[in-house]
C-alpha cells in the first residue's frame, strides 16, 4: 500500500496537472449555474412572453441578473483552459493538436460569439429590442453556452476514447481521418448528456434554495412560489434525466475504459454476475492493495447490479484490476492482452517508430521503410503503454474514484427524491400529492394543518434550509462526476496513447508552481467576491 | 484546392481573427485611459459601460483566435504558449482580471471596492495590448526555441525517465517568454499596439457615448494618443521593410535569412501592399477627421476598418510567400511556416467547410451590434438601466 499524498510528485508534472485540476474545478463552479439558470430563466421569461404579465418580467431580470454575476466568473476561468492545454502541455499540443484542436475551434466560431453576443443583448437589450428578439436573445444565450458545453465535451469524450484519427510517423503526430466519427462519437454524445441535464439539477436546486430563502423570510412569495414551481419541475425531470444518462455513461466506460470502471468499484477481481457495491472501507488516503486482496473489506453489494450497469445483462462479464493487469478472455472468447505484453508491445513500437524515421532520413528504400510501417501499425495500438515503466502505473487513483463515484450517485438518487417530493408539495396533483403531505405528516416531517394545506408558505423555517443545505450538495456532486472522469483516466492523457509525463510542456516547476498559486488566490478571492455580491443582491431582492 | 491552399487560407483566417482582435482592443484602450477621458465618477461609468457591452467580443475573439491557430498550426500552439509560458500567462492573467471586473465593481457585497476594478480594468487595458503587440512582434523578430519532434522517442530520455528531454519544443533560455521584451523593437510595436488601442478606444468612446464633456475631452486626448501611435508605427514598418527576414524554400523546407524579406513580400504581394497602404490611409482619415471636425464621431469605423486591414497585411507579409511566420532565434531551422507547422490536409479541409459559418456568424454580430447602439449610451440611461455597471 502507498500513501497518496506522499507519493505527489513536486515536479513539473504534477504541478501541472494540479494547475490544469485547479482551473477546471473552479471553472465548473460556476459552468453548470450558467447553464441550469439560463434554461429556467428562459422559461420564466416565456412566461413572461406569453403572458405580457409585469410579474414575470420581473422575476425573470431577477434570475438574469444572479445569472449576470455567475457568468462573468465561468468566461474568466474557460479562458484560461483552452490556454493551458498550450502552456503546460505542450507535447499534447502537438501529438494530437490535429484532431483536439478543431473543436476547440468549432466551439469559438459557434458557441462563444452566440453567447457572448445575445448576452449583451439579454442584460442591455429590454428596452432596444422587441420582446420575442429579446426572449430569443435570452434562449440563444443558453442555447450557445449549450453548444459550448457540446464542442469541449466532445474533445474531452476523445480525451477518454480516441476515434477518428491515424498515427502519422512523418509528422509524429496522431491525425483526424473522420471529423463525424470525432464529433458524434457515442462517447462524447453520452457525456454531454449526462453533463448539461446534471447541471440543470444545480440551475434547480439554486432557484429553489434562494426561492425558499424568501419563504423563509417571508418576503417575495410569489416569486418564490412560481420559481419553485419551474424549479421543481426542471429538477425532477433532470435528476432522473441524469440517472438514465448515468447509467449509460457507465456502460461506456466499461466498454472502452474497463480499469476506470473496476476503480470506482474497488474490483479487484472481476468475473460474471456482479454485485454493485453500496458500501465498503476504502481507506481515502491509501491506494489499497489490490494485488494481494481478494475485495474490499466490509463490502456490502447490490446482486448483479454492477453487471447490469456495465453490459446491461445482470449475468455479464466485468472484468477487475488483477484480470486487466494480467490479460482475460472477453465474453466474445477474444483475448485481452496483460498490461506487461502491452508494455512490451509500446516499447516496440516506439523503437520501431525511432528506426523508420532514421531509415527514411537516410534515405533507405521502400520495403524496408514498409517492413518498418507494417510492425509499427502492429504495435501502435499500444504506443502509449511504451513510456510505462511498471505495470501498477496504469492502475487509476482507486479511493478517490470510489468515493467520488459513491458521493455522486448517492447525492443524486437524494435530488430524485428531494424534488420528487418538492413537486407533489407545490403542485396540487390529484392523490399523490395529498399522499404525499400524509406520508410526511405520518413521518412528522409536517403537522397535520400543514399537511391539510397545500399552501407552502408558511412552514416551519427548517423546511426551507434543506435546499439551501442541498445546495453545496449539488456542487459537490458534480465535481464529484468530474473527478471520476479525470482521475479514473488516469495515467493517461489520452487513454492508452499518451501518459501525463510525456504530455507535457518543458517548464522549470517552480514556474508552475507560481502560477497554480497565483491562480488559486485570484480564483479564490473572486469567487468569494462572487458569492459575498450574490447574497447581496438576493438579499436585496428583485426590487433592485 | 491543393494542401499549399489550405495552410495559406488557414493562414488568412488567423490573420483576419488576429487583425479583429487588435481593432476590438479599443476596448482596453478606451479602459486604459477611463480616469482621463471620463473624469468624473459619472464619466467614468460612461466609458465603462460603453466599453462593458463589447468586451467580450474582444475576449471572444481571443479565445477564437487561440482555438483557430491550436486547430491549424497546433506546432504554433504547442512551442509558442508551451514554451512562452510567462508572456503568455501574464496576458491571461491580466484578461480573466478584465473579465469580472466589469460585473463585479458596482455591485453591493464587492468588498475590495470598485477602485479595485478599475484598476484591473486600466492594467489590462496597457499589459493586454502591450504584451499582445509583442507577441505578434516576435513574427518578424523571432522567439528562442528549439524543435525535435524525435525527443518523444529519444531511447536515453525513456530508459532514464527523464521526461523533460521527451518535450518537442522547448525554450532555449530560462526566461520562457520574456525575454522577448528585452528585444526594443517588440516593445516599440508592442507600445504601438497600446497607443492604437488607446486611439481606436477614444474614437469609440467618442462615438458610443452621447455626453459634450466626453467627447470635448476625447477630442483633446486623441492627439496624445494618436501622435505616439504613428511615431512606433512608422519606425516599425521602416524596420520592417529594410530588416533582414526569414525565408523558407518550398520545396526542402530550408529557412534562410533573405534581405529586405519582408519588403520583397509586399512588393511580391503587391495587392497586400494595397490592402496596408488603404488600411493605414483609413486609419489616418479616421483620427485626423475626428481631430479636426468638432460634429465628426465616426471616427472608429474609418480607423477600425483600416486597423483590421493594416493589421491583416502585416500578418499575411509575416506567413505567406514562403516565409516562416514564426522563425527561431536560437536554431533557424526550428522556424516555424505554414507547411510545417500545420494540421493535417482532412483537418484543414474539414475546418475550411467549418469557416463557411464565419460570415453568418459576423452577420448575427452586427445586427445585434447595430440594435444596442442604435441609441447612443448617455447618463439618463445608466441611471435608469438596473444592470448598468
């Protein structure tokens, strides 16, 4: 067993992927808000078109303004991500620039203009344009924060599982040969999914959560009232939105990168019929000894749940850490090479990728330059595996994917329910929601007068903290997601082609680690300057 | 359409986004000089709103601008922010400052003040367009790094483990970037960049913001900022057309110093002449127009149009006619050109289809544009206006 924290490495490397860690976690603080309010707001403010009512006007530049403040915040912090694949890593820029490069691109020209352009609008334009250009300015603005969740998703989709592209030896480099099959790969359309309906959960809770502090003051009930409403409704629909979408994110992951899978379920051992684990001791701060353990101490398991999440067959094959570390026989009966014969297999085709590009320098002839290609296209499925001096270095960050994995779904099953239950208090659905107020009053999470009304204003003050305690719960969840993607990836930049250590930019540390924390206090200070003018200026009320 | 044709047309686009950009750092320039132009508080605000509705075209455009060139010469992307890595984060840096700025400095619960803003408003408007100008000064000038595309497979740096030693580009010095600005001619076009800023964000002010005692003062300030402006700019284009430039031969990939390079190349080029000499003709029809009418404020779209064309012609002399766009100072033949440098031919192609949607894109731009500025921004409407900054 090796401790986590004192196996970080204090070079360039690590720092870097603390620097790249640090902005992306900060910059998904404030991307998913932008994108769960601009699609309630837009509803609000469709109300508003459809009713030419004065209230909901207001309600909507209420939201619009929260919405104002976040959003400056998520523009600071992506700029600094597309930067950063450049600066600090420098190697990947160049070995697979050539297909990652173009959505990047794709997502300028067609996200941020729409975004950047029909904001302006939305904040400045009630007064200089007509109501429906207005409502379609505010719509296109989500619609372009949207796509813009689309192209970099789709890049980071490649990120996990690279289709679409040829390894080209003259230019020693990995190139696009289909921009459809990078586009639309089921990977990415799966992540996106999953990723904008998860952040229309945190866009829900945040309405609700400020929605019910005016409740609990009572002051705006209205707003509060109506905005629970649309905010109950959006929540539900993406909680199980995201449960669906989940559920095949997962699938994909045990196709196309099974040890990711096999660590967020501590899997040392794999085989068929697989019991999802609810709950098991993995020390948080040790990577546990999955060569000589048969499981996670004090496991409690789901029967079958875990193969039914990853092959959609209660009886299917899942394979575990050992079994990919030592090769297996995939439910097909083909053979799944062990980690040391694809270690051997990498190196081959590095050397052998070093002796052509020497043969053709010196001018050597055609067949011995197509000899040279022909072991090369062999061995290049595992080129990445060449730079891996130790079978173990593919083994992923297990406690923190099992963690993070468990905190995501157990938060997000908790929202199903929460706004499940929001919905049947704030709308009166004949039977249910009077079955509803029964069952929490039988519970005594309501008085029999309280259950009586279907009024929500009103209750008890604690009922009103549970969204505004949810809140941060929702964030949490999400990055949660985020740190299964990125650390179940590791140690691969690019799964099986490019590790960290050869992705990076020839920097001195110390410069690194300059910036990271030249980063972390600026992030840090505005994004509690950011929070200290929203609670502001939700105090302060659409009044404003 | 050959694979020669996709570089240079790629080469055009990240010039044309490049030549954009410079004209949409009015919006730094008119920042960078807020305090003077604005005066009072209520003046202030003025300049910071009418600037606040475009910046982020000008940080759109930027991103833009780094996704094109990352999408068709990702060895550009890869050396010159990999191994630039301090000019380049100073940029970012002082950008994500300008970002929240905006939004933040008037709003209860800013607890640094909105002081504190203003002043990450004005040093992003002078260290954006200063370190960007020098950045595009290091085109001609050249930068100080190394390419070998075999140290990814170099067997010594494997077996050691030193995984520095597998970076293709590196720097060739420890000051990673900043040394360019040791070098006075990158920072004469650098200090260029900021006083065209400055004019071109004057001109703009001057235009968008309906208030006497603003434009009066615009009118004043602009002969400050213009007069620098054409001083840098004209003994930069001397340097440039009698330097010495950097030369590649289509057919071996060799670079070689060639005389006068860059003056042969507008010479050559002669339509790219045309397009420097119309820019820069507009450019001093706009400032000299304004100078000199009291009722004139269109000024910046003569002096914008004529920026971004200058500016393009520039770029297009720094990378066609066989020319490395981005030469080596420390091995000539580490220079960067358009050919080996690019993306891949399906790549180039597939992006070409890609920048069809540019025109639809400008077109949506200047309607929305047009429709804000319809109504010129004046005091009566900050007040009343509940996101005004």
């Amino acid at each position: 067993m090796q401790n986590i924290l004192l196996n970080i490495d204090a070079g360039t490397i690590d720092w870097s992927r603390a620097q790249f860690a640090l902005t992306a976690i900060y910059h998904w603080l404030f991307v998913p808000l932008t994108l769960g309010l601009a699609l309630i707001m837009g509803i609000m403010e469709t109300c508003y078109y459809r009713t030419k009512k004065r209230f909901w006007k207001d309600t909507a530049k209420f939201w619009q303004k929260l919405f104002g403040i976040n959003f400056a915040m998520g523009v600071a912090t992506g700029i600094i991500l597309e930067f950063e694949f450049g600066t600090n890593w420098s190697n990947y820029s160049w070995f697979v620039g050539d297909i990652f490069g173009a959505p990047l691109a794709v997502e300028g020209i067609l996200a941020f203009f729409m975004e950047s352009t029909f904001v302006a609008v939305m904040f400045f334009g009630w007064n200089k344009v007509s109501r429906g250009f207005h409502l379609a300015s505010t719509w296109l603005t989500g619609l372009g924060a949207t796509i813009s969740a689309w192209w970099i998703l789709v890049a980071n989709a490649w990120m996990q599982y690279p289709v679409g592209c040829e390894f080209n030896p003259d230019t020693m480099r990995n190139e696009m040969v289909s921009f459809f099959d990078v586009a639309l790969s089921p990977f990415a359309v799966d992540k996106f999914c999953h990723t904008v309906i998860s952040s229309w959960i945190i866009g829900a809770v945040f309405t609700v959560a400020v929605s019910c502090w005016y409740l609990m003051k009572r002051r705006e009930q209205k707003l509060a009232v109506e905005s629970i409403k649309i905010g109950a409704v959006v929540g539900l629909i993406a909680a199980l939105g995201a449960a669906a979408t989940g559920h095949k994110s997962a699938q994909s992951v045990g196709e196309v990168q099974p040890m990711k899978l096999a660590a967020m379920e501590a899997l040392y051992h794999g085989g068929t019929d697989q019991g999802l684990t609810a709950v098991a001791w993995v020390n948080p701060c040790e990577q546990p000894d999955f060569l000589n353990e048969s499981e996670a101490p004090l496991k409690i398991e789901i029967p079958y749940a875990l193969s039914f999440m990853a092959t959609n067959d209660i009886h299917g094959y899942v394979p575990g850490i050992n079994d990919i570390l030592n090769g297996y026989t995939r439910p097909d009966g083909t053979q799944e090479p062990s980690v040391d014969e694809k270690i051997e297999r990498g190196k081959q085709a590095i050397a052998t990728l070093a002796e052509y590009r020497k043969a053709k320098k010196e001018g050597a002839d055609e067949a011995t330059l197509a000899t040279q290609l022909s072991l090369l296209k062999d061995n290049m499925k595992y080129f990445g595996y060449g730079y891996i001096k130790d079978k173990s270095e593919v083994v992923p960050n297990i406690p923190i994917n099992f963690w993070a994995f468990r905190i995501m779904v157990g938060l997000g099953c908790l929202f199903i329910l929460y706004f499940a239950i929001m919905l049947l208090l704030v709308f009166d659905i004949p039977f249910l929601s009077v079955l509803t107020r029964r069952l929490l009053a039988t519970v005594g999470l309501l008085t029999e007068t309280e259950a009586d009304s279907s009024n929500i204003t009103g209750l008890p003050n604690w009922h009103y903290w549970v969204p505004i305690v949810l809140l941060p719960l929702a964030y949490i969840a999400s990055e949660s997601g985020w740190l299964v993607a990125e650390f179940g990836r590791q140690p691969w930049t690019i799964q099986d082609m490019l590790p960290t250590w050869v992705a990076v930019s020839d920097l001195q540390s110390s410069s690194v680690i300059i910036t990271f924390f030249l980063f972390l206090i600026l992030f840090t200070t505005m994004l509690a300057v950011e929070i200290n003018i929203l609670l502001k200026q939700i105090k302060k009320g659409p009044q404003s | 359409m050959t694979y020669t044709f996709l570089q240079q047309y790629w080469w055009f686009i990240v010039s044309l986004l490049g030549a954009l950009l410079v004209f949409l750092l009015f919006v730094q320039g008119a920042n960078s000089c807020m305090r003077s132009l604005g005066w009072t508080e209520e003046g202030k605000r003025l300049v910071i709103n009418s600037t606040g509705r475009k910046w982020e075209f000008t940080f759109t455009t930027l991103v833009t601008f780094g996704g094109a060139f990352f999408a068709s010469f990702p060895l550009f992307y890869s050396t010159s922010f990999g191994g630039a890595y301090w000019l380049w984060m100073i940029i970012l840096f002082t950008f994500v400052l300008q970002a929240v700025s905006y939004e933040f400095q008037n709003k209860i619960g800013n607890f640094l003040g909105p002081r504190t803003f203003q002043f990450f408003l004005t040093l992003n408007g002078i260290m954006g367009p200063l370190l960007l100008g020098g950045a595009v000064a290091t085109f001609f000038e050249g930068s100080n790094f190394l390419i070998e595309k075999n140290n990814m497979i170099d067997p010594e740096s494997l077996v050691n483990g030193q995984w520095s030693s597998v970076v293709i580009s590196s720097w060739a010095n420890a000051s990673h970037g900043l040394d360019a600005l040791l070098n006075p001619w990158v920072l004469v076009f650098g200090f260029a960049v900021v006083f065209l800023a400055r004019t071109l964000g004057i001109l703009y002010v001057i235009n968008n913001v309906n208030d006497e005692d603003i434009r009066s003062r615009g009118s004043v300030r602009l002969l400050g900022a213009a007069v620098p402006f054409l001083v840098l700019f004209v003994a930069y284009l001397v340097r440039l057309i009698l330097k010495d430039g950097y030369a590649v031969d289509p057919v071996t990939g060799v670079i070689v110093m060639e005389p006068m390079k860059y003056l042969n190349n507008l010479l050559t080029m002669w339509p790219v002449l045309l397009v420097l000499l119309v820019g820069v003709v507009l450019v001093l029809f706009g400032i000299g127009k304004t100078l000199v009418s009291k009722t004139y404020y269109s000024g910046i779209w003569p002096a914008g149009i004529g920026t971004v064309l200058t500016v393009l012609a520039l770029l297009l002399t720094a990378g066609w006619n066989n020319t490395a766009y981005y030469p080596s100072t420390a091995d000539l033949q580490s220079s960067l050109t358009l050919a080996n440098s690019c993306s891949s031919e399906f790549t180039l192609r597939t992006m070409f289809y890609v920048s069809f949607l540019v025109p639809f894109v400008l077109a949506y731009i200047v309607y929305c544009w047009y429709k804000i500025d319809a109504k010129k921004i004046d005091k009566a409407e900050i007040q009343n206006d509940d996101h005004a900054y």
